[in-house]
C-alpha cells in the first residue's frame, strides 16, 4: 500500500497558499510635502516662497545668463523692448535687462545679510533683558531705547558718504547695526510674558539652567516673532540699499536696483519717456516686497488660529456658512446653529422631560399600607 502523505501546514487547512511576507521592517507611507510642512498649505506663503525663490536663483546665477555685459555701449540708445533687448536700452545703448539681472545679488545680499545680523542682535539683548531682568534688563533697554530714537536713514546717509566707494557689504553691516532695536524691543515684551509660565517654572523647579531653559522652553515659542523681524528687517534693508544707491550715496560702480534707477533720474528717463528704464527695476521692487509680506501673512496665519480662515476661499467659506467680517473673527454659524438645535431638541421618550419623582399619569395609584 502506498502511503498517503499528510499535510499539516497553513496550506492544507485553509486549500490557498499564504502570502508572502517582507522582510525586515515595514516603512510607513510618508505625506506629502503638505502634510510634512502644514506651512505650505497657505497659499499665500507659498506664492511667496516662490517668487523669493525665483529672486534669489537669479541673484546666484545672474552674472551667466545675463544677455550682454551691463557696462557694454552700443549705438542702440534709447531703443524701446525688442527681441534683441527685452526691456530696451539706456542713454548709452547699455542693456537694461542685464543690468537689471546683474544688480540683483547685490540687493538680495544686502537683504539677506542684514536680516541675518539685526535678527541675531535682537534675539540676543531683547531675550536675554526679558528673562534676566534686573540691572541687565535696564542696561540692555536703554541700548534698544537709545537706536529707536536715532533716526536711521540720516544716519546711514552720513555714514556711507564718509566711506569712499561703500560696498554692499559695508551698507549691510551699517543698516543692520541701526534696524536692530524694533525686533528687540517686540522679543522682550514677549519674553517677559513667557517667564513667568507654568512650563518655565517647572523647569526651574527640575533643577534646568538658566540658558538650557532659554534655548529649549523660551526660543521655540518665539519662532514666529523671530521669522517676522527677519523679514520685516530684509524689506527695511532692501528698500534702504535702494534709496541710499538712487541718491547717490553708495558706489555707483556696482549695479543694484538702486542704481537702474539712479542712471535712468540722471539720464532724464522720465522727461524722455524712456519708461522702459525705470520701470522694470520698479517692479522687481515691489515683486521683492509683495513675496516678504506674502510670506509674513502666511506665517502669522499658521501661527494665529483666528486668521487660518484667511486663507480659504470665498466659495469654500459660503459653502461651510462663515461670513467673516472685517475687524472680528470669522465665525461658522452652521456649527452654532446645529449646537442650538442640540440644546432645544426634546428627548425621544416623551416623559424623560417629567422629573423622577413624578408619577406617570398611565401607571396605577399606589395603595398605603394598612396599620
């Protein structure tokens, strides 16, 4: 007789044959770029980001994809947007999109670099006068009081006429040695008013240092003040270079923004109607501008829970039934009115509104017992 081979595995009791399994650990399905960065859900951040973005790439990579060298004379004088020369040419036949794109690493290193230094400063002494206090706080305070009321464009102007042939660097230093004082003044109202927490008190109260506490309890609850200074100070530095390099007090050697339009007022651009000089430097300007503050509402409204439905669309807010109103929280009013009906509904049974020691009027008297 032949024997009949028994099965005992998983593939005999159940007829399928089991399913393979993976080797080494699972990885869990990572997000996306949203839901990684919530920060990137705000439009308006984002169209920021991009435009900055944009900004800065051309700033690294301007001097090799400009299509002329900016100080090049040609016999074009004058010559209105053309294929040849996209936003037309000066006094001198010079290339005003090269020099444009060439003067843009100079605005956004100055930006950059003085949002960099004041904002570092002004973490330093408006942090360390709101949580020492003391003798330190009134020290440090009078410093911040002191650059307020200095005004900083007269100072700049005379600083950098002293200087011969003042670089980008050295009006950066100068501009980030005066736009200190706002940030400071802002970071140690809040410091003094996150001090006194319960989180900073406990850790205290677990034996914590004092800097420990600053850098790891302090630091991270002032991220969003601290972004908005910054950018705050890159538009202050961006809109000083460019008025300090229109009236001529920098170099006029290097180009900048400033200096397009610094050429474009002496060349009479204006009386000429040569419009294409000075408006292309104009709107990189305000392109520039219009990114920082889109950037800055976007982080104010990720911080800010009354101002996330700022960044919802009119249609989305009219289907969910939120009328917002200038001046006052949006408020969802589907959401109230269902809270209302909840509250003023009656029970389904009909005598759960009868109190407990009422009888119900269908259920028989009750007979006292006899003594």
């Amino acid at each position: 007789m032949t024997a009949i081979p028994v099965q005992t595995d998983a593939t005999a009791l159940t007829g399928t044959n089991p399913a393979p399994t993976a080797a080494g650990p699972r990885r869990k399905p990572r997000g996306t770029a949203q839901q990684r960065f919530p920060f990137l859900r705000n439009k308006k951040a984002v169209t920021g980001l991009v435009i900055l973005g944009f900004f800065t790439l051309l700033a690294l990579i301007g001097p090799w994809i400009a299509p002329f060298d900016p100080n090049a004379i040609s016999k074009d004088i004058l010559q209105g947007p053309s294929a040849t020369h996209w936003f037309g040419t000066s006094h001198l036949g010079q290339d005003v999109l090269s020099q444009i794109i060439v003067g843009t690493r100079s605005v956004m290193l100055v930006g950059l670099v003085t949002g960099v230094i004041a904002t570092v400063l002004s973490v330093i002494v408006g942090v360390s006068a709101g949580f020492l206090g003391g003798v330190s706080d009134e020290i440090l305070s009078a410093l911040s009081n002191i650059f307020l009321v200095i005004p900083a464009l007269p100072l700049i102007i005379i600083i950098a006429g002293q200087l011969p042939d003042a670089g980008g660097m050295t009006i950066a230093l100068i501009l980030a040695a005066t736009g200190w004082a706002w940030g400071a003044r802002v970071l140690r109202a809040q410091t003094l008013s996150l001090r006194r927490r319960d989180f900073v008190e406990a850790a205290r109260a677990n034996g914590e240092s004092t800097w420990r506490i600053v850098w790891f309890e302090t630091l991270p609850n002032l991220t969003a003040i601290i972004a908005s200074s910054f950018i705050g100070t890159v538009t202050f530095a961006i809109l000083s270079q460019t008025t300090l390099a229109f009236i001529g007090v920098t170099s006029i050697k290097s180009w900048s923004w400033g200096t397009v339009l610094y050429w474009a007022q002496s060349g009479q651009a204006l009386h000429r109607g040569a419009w294409w000089w000075f408006v292309p430097a104009g709107l990189c300007i305000a392109l520039v501008g219009m990114a920082l503050t889109f950037i800055n509402f976007g982080i104010d409204e990720f911080v800010n829970p009354r101002l996330r439905s700022a960044g919802t669309s009119a249609k989305d807010m009219r289907r969910r039934g939120i009328r917002p109103r200038i001046g006052f929280t949006a408020i969802d009013r589907s959401a109230m009115a269902t809270s209302r009906r909840r509250a003023v509904a009656p029970p389904a049974h009909p005598d759960a509104w009868a109190p407990e020691t009422t009888p119900s009027p269908k259920s028989p008297p009750t007979k006292e017992p006899k003594r």
